[in-house]
C-alpha cells in the first residue's frame, strides 16, 4: 500500500578515514535535506571493509546520536573484492525469469562460489549484437561474509538497514544529469565519475545506466597515511597539511614547516599521479571492449576536492575535461559546514529506490 507521507532514508558511507551521512530527496533533481560527516578512527575499516564490527558499531552510535539522524539506513559498499561484470542475456522482461537468467549466467562470470555470495543486477536495455537484440545487464556480486560485518556493525549502533547498494551506482544518481538533461532516458554524454576519497571510486555511465566499474586502492587516506608516517604525525594531522599545502600554489610560498610542506607537496604530486593512472587505465580498459560508449568528460568528488589544485593537475592530465562535482542543491542550513563534495556517495545512497519483496 501507498504511504501518504515519503519515509526519509539516511544514506551512509563509510569511508576507511570517515563517516558521511545524508538524507536527501528528488524532485527533478537532488536536493539535501540534512548531512553530517566525522572522522573514524584507522583501522577500522580497512580497503572498504570492516575489520572491527564492534569499534565501527560505537562509532556509528555515536554519530547518530550527536547528529540526531534517523535509524534508518542505506549502506553503501566500494572495495576491491567486488565483483562488476557486464553480460548479454536474450531479451527478458523485469521478473523471475529474467532473475533465473542472472543468476545462471552469474555461475560462469563471477569467480566465487555464489553460495558465498550476494548477488544483484542492472538492466542496461536492449542493444543489437551479432546475434541479434540482447538485453545488457550489469551484474555485481560481494561476498556474504563481508556484507554480513557491515550489517553487524550497523544493527550493533542500533540502526535498520533499508538495503546495501554500490557506492558507484550512488555516486552516479547524486552526479548523473536532471531529469530536465535526459533525452528518450539517455544522457547524450558518457561519463566518468570519480569519489577520490579513502579510496577512488571508478564509474563510467550514460545517463543512469552503469556500463563500468572499479575500485583503486589509492586515495585521500593513503596520502594521509603515508604524510603521518614519514613525518611521525596524527592521521588527522597530516590531513590537515594535505588541505594546507595542496598542489596549487609554489611550495615556497606556503606557510609552515618548511620540511612538512616539502613531504606533503611530494605525497601529494604522487598521489595525483596514482589516481591519474587509474583513470587512464580504466578509460583503456572500458574502451577495449565491445559496444562501449564514448566518454566526453569525468566528474571528481570526493574530500579531495577540497584539496588546492588537484582538481585542475588531474585535468591538466587526462585527455578529457574534468571538472569538480558536487550535489546539486542543498536545503538552506543543510550542509552545517560540511563539504557538499564529501556527501555526494551518502546522498546518492539516500535516495536509491527500495525494492519491496
């Protein structure tokens, strides 16, 4: 049954350096009704996964309950041991037959035993192939036993989970063009969008479909991390240095330690370079395959935005123009200070459709 008032859902990312939550709604295009972020302890949560239920269930308690934010929940999942896979199925429509077919086709494209695995899907449309009209479908699958800590964690700081969605699948609805921008459905451009954030998150789309994605390990919280330990300094510390210094400006015309500025500017310049590599290879990569769309631009989000120059080192480095993206609009005394950019994942996890079942 139809409900006379829309339930709000907090879109929740968790990041290996931070917490970011969102409620958000749409009305042609996104807007935040309400967003927090706050940092989280290292170690944690380790490449996108999380190694301690309990410290994250505290955590997340905490943050809640200082932000007065609603129990309810979309949690959002990027690592590495994620499985995205594009396959071809005979033209079936929405249902359980076409769910039979998914999971069929999932034996022989995903490389872990599905028994072990969650399993969901998106439908690209129909495109023609030499074998005549398929329907596309992009299939994800995580394995259980890392979806299950997460969900601890969450039950633990007393929250209920509405559902588990790919951060690539949010950052792309939270990004991806307004209802106003769409013809017959479609986004005239590809696109690449980027969350360079504790890690960068990769994702290539036409419109709302997602033809592509990965996850890299280098991010804000490695260059952090690694600043912190050549200069024997907090995580947080070093973040600090990286936002101070940034690539913008001479090194000798920034204020402080000149030995720290040196450090950061350094692990900056190779930081950039990491996530430029993975944005080179990962166009390659999507190019080479059969049937890709053209991609015209990238978006960057993320905290890194909020780092001086990198935007424009990364642009000055790839062959297609980039640009900062951040949500759209924000209710007025939404945001409280945070950074539009460090929500962009959360608020698109917000407002992810919820299948009833």
């Amino acid at each position: 049954m139809a409900r006379k008032t829309p339930r709000t859902v907090v879109g929740l990312d968790i990041e290996p350096s931070h917490i970011a939550a969102a409620e958000a709604t749409v009305n042609g295009r996104l807007t935040v009704l309400r967003a927090a972020v706050s940092p989280l302890a290292p170690g944690i949560v380790r490449d996108g996964e999380v190694t301690d239920v309990e410290a994250l269930a505290d955590a997340l308690k905490s943050f809640f309950s200082t932000h007065k934010l609603g129990k309810r929940v979309r949690l959002g999942v990027a690592n590495q041991r994620i499985v995205v896979r594009t396959i071809e199925l005979p033209p079936l429509p929405p249902g359980p037959e076409l769910d039979a077919a998914v999971r069929f086709q999932a034996q022989e494209n995903i490389p872990m035993p599905l028994d072990q695995a969650v399993l969901d899907y998106q439908s690209l449309g129909l495109v023609d192939t030499d074998q005549g009209e398929r329907l596309r479908v992009v299939l994800v699958a995580a394995r259980r036993d890392m979806i299950e800590r997460m969900l601890a964690a969450a039950r633990g700081a007393g929250l209920r989970p509405e559902g588990i969605d790919l951060s690539a699948f949010a950052m792309i609805r939270a990004l991806g063009p307004g209802l106003a921008e769409l013809v017959d459905g479609q986004q005239a451009l590809g696109t690449l969008y980027v969350n360079v954030a504790g890690m960068t998150n990769l994702a290539i789309a036409n419109g709302a479909a997602c033809h592509f994605t990965r996850v890299a390990a280098v991010g804000v919280s490695s260059m952090a991390a690694e600043l912190a330990e050549r200069r024997g300094l907090t995580f947080e510390h070093a973040d600090q240095w990286l936002k101070h210094v940034g690539v913008a400006n001479p090194v000798d015309a920034i204020e402080g330690d000149p030995e720290i500025v040196a450090d950061a500017r350094s692990v900056l310049v190779a930081g950039v370079d990491r996530v430029v590599d993975e944005i080179r290879n990962s166009l390659d990569f999507y190019s080479s395959q059969g049937g890709a769309v053209v991609v015209e631009r990238a978006i960057l989000t993320g905290p890194a935005v909020g780092i001086p120059g990198l935007v424009d080192q990364v642009a000055a480095s790839v062959t297609i123009p980039v640009e900062a993206g951040v949500v759209a609009e924000a209710q007025a005394g939404a945001l409280h200070g945070v950074d539009p950019a460090e929500v962009t994942v959360a608020a698109g996890l917000s407002v992810a459709e919820v299948t009833q079942q």
